[in-house]
C-alpha cells in the first residue's frame, strides 16, 4: 500500500463528508478491525525487523492522522448542527412572558364567606357540625322519631348509611342540638356545610350540595324576628330589594313551620328550568324551633323560644350569579369555574 497516496486519499474523503454518518464509514473503512490499516499492521508480521520499524511508524502516523481529522471535520458537524439547533429555537427576547395561571376560590366558597360575613355583621356566629352523624343527632333530636313520614321518607333510599355505623347527614340541622349542648342562651348562629342525599340529580338536585343553617334562641324571639333578619340578609346578598312570600308548611323541628320563597332571579319571575317555570325558587325552610328540640338540646322551652331556617348555599349561587343548573358547581369544567 502507498501510504501517501493512501493519506491523500482519506483526506479528500474526509473533506467531501457530508454527514456523520460519512465520517462513520470512512472511520470503519481505515480504522476499523476489518478496515485498511488493521489489514496492513497484520501484513508486517512477515517483515524484517528493519522494515517492520519503518512501515510501523508510517502507518502509526497515517492513523494518528485519520483519527484528527475524523475528529476535526465531526466536530465541524456538531458546531452546524447546533447553531441550526439554536437557530431553530431563537425566540424574541422582548416579547412579554406567558401569564402564570393561578388558582381561584370556588363559586360556592365565595359566597358562603359573603354570607357568613352579612350574618356575623347582624351578631351571628359561625360554627361547624360534623358530616358523619348519628340517628339521634340527624333525626330523634329533631323531633323525628322512627315512623315519622319525614324520617322514613329519607331513610327509604334517600339517606346514605354507613357499614361501621351511622349517617352522612342529610342537613346541618344536626348542629343546632350540638351547639345548644355546649353553650348557653341566648344563641345566634349559622351552620354552612355539605349535606347528602341520595336522590335524583337534575337542574336544581344534587346527591351532595351545601346547605346554611341558621338558629336564634332568645327569650322573646319571635316569627317577625326571623322575616326582619331574612329579609335584610337577601337584601345585603343581592344587593336590592328582594320580593319574598311565607307559606304555612310543616316541619317536625319547627312549630309553627313555613316556608319563604323568592322571585327568581335568574329569569325574573318568567320561568325557567332553575324555578320548574313558576317564577319562584323555594329558598328555604324555617319556623319556631320545636320545644322537643329545646330540651333535647338542654334548653327549657318554658324560658326560651327561637326561630331556625335552612337554606341552600347552592340555590343561592345559582340566583346570585343567575346559573341555571347546580350541576356545574361540581362538574370540573373550567370554562365555568373561570368566570367566577
């Protein structure tokens, strides 16, 4: 082999690489264990001692070379490639940054602080109850007992119960045997919380929506206490005058019992699907709390007398910012958590 001719050789083939995978071959065609020079140190063997020293160094030196050059023109290939990289990636340092999304509160969670805040201005305190109950709490301290139409309609399907026992509550009336236990009259306080049902959902029902209890126990606390309080709340929450009605009705916790009902504010008293089309969202439940129940809270009826309402958190939302279905409220589409 002509060394020379051979080292001319590889370098114009170096130079007219045009790949890495170029210089590849040419690396395995001189340098590699079946390539040109491994071939040619073998052949020295048969050499004298004299020539095997000369032919030696001569190929030591053309593969020093090669490997150079190899090196020098990948090198070469790595610099281009990674300045079309950069090229590739450059962006315009002036424009501004992508806005960090933060996360938000909850529709529901804004309004519960709303509401608690317009009753702790009127003098109530908010307290909590627990969501697992038992049946005492949830329905014999309530004047429920065991064959009352109310306690079996909700025990037939509507109330989930537990394996180790107990409840999960199905309203937060519960809390007001709890606090009348531990503190003494006269009492105001409001109980928001989750509740649950086992019912069939539609644009107003939910099996799991929150629910705000209220109680205030005095000693001449009356029905027209309980209008004037309801009242400036709906006002304050709305932020205009509200159009209310008391219908008669029938609770076992309360006596007398009514219902306060409210023009509709999602469709203005038009009707529709948030109202069932009458133009009035039942708001709420309320009456004079029973006198069972003021002594099943510790409480002797002959000196103490209140009012206690429940209503939904949900509903609520719904009328404030005029959604007409409860589902979304935990349906985890951003598109309608965002606006809030």
């Amino acid at each position: 082999m002509n060394l020379k001719s051979t080292k001319n050789q590889t370098k114009k083939e170096i130079e007219k690489a045009k790949s890495l995978s170029d210089l590849d071959n040419i690396f395995k065609k001189y340098l590699g264990k079946k390539g040109l020079l491994r071939t040619e140190f073998l052949k020295i063997k048969k050499l004298s001692k004299k020539e095997k020293i000369r032919i030696g160094k001569e190929l030591n030196t053309l593969r020093v070379f090669l490997q150079k050059e190899i090196a020098k023109k990948a090198k070469e290939f790595r610099r281009k490639e990674l300045s079309k990289q950069e090229k590739e990636e450059e962006f315009d340092i002036t424009l501004p940054g992508k806005k960090i999304e933060f996360g938000h509160l909850h529709p529901l969670t804004l309004v519960q602080r709303e509401i608690a805040g317009i009753f702790q201005s009127m003098g109530f305190e908010v307290v909590e109850g627990p969501e697992i109950e038992t049946e005492w709490y949830n329905f014999d301290a309530l004047n429920i007992p065991e064959d009352h139409p109310a306690r079996v309609a909700l025990s037939l399907g509507k109330t989930f119960y537990l394996k180790g026992g107990g409840l999960m509550r199905t309203h937060t009336s519960c809390a007001q045997i709890h606090y009348m236990e531990k503190n003494n009259p006269p009492l105001r306080i409001i109980v928001p919380g989750k509740v649950f049902r086992a019912e069939a959902t539609d644009a107003s029902h939910e099996t799991n929506f929150y629910q705000i209890e209220g109680l205030m126990v005095g000693r001449d606390v009356s029905a027209a206490n309980f209008k004037a309080v309801i009242q400036k709340f709906l006002e304050e929450f709305f932020k205009t005058s509200i159009k209310i009605k008391l219908r008669p009705s029938y609770f076992p916790f309360t006596e007398p019992s009514f219902e306060l009902d409210m023009k509709c504010t999602v469709c203005a008293g038009k009707g529709c699907s948030a109202c069932k089309y009458s133009g009035w969202i039942e708001l709420l439940g309320a009456g004079m709390v029973h006198p069972n129940v003021l002594k099943n809270g510790g409480l002797n009826p002959k000196n103490w007398q209140g009012f206690a309402f429940g209503m939904s958190l949900d509903r609520l939302t719904m009328m404030k910012y005029k959604i007409n279905d409860i589902r979304l409220f935990h349906s985890g589409d951003l598109r309608f958590l965002k606006q809030f």
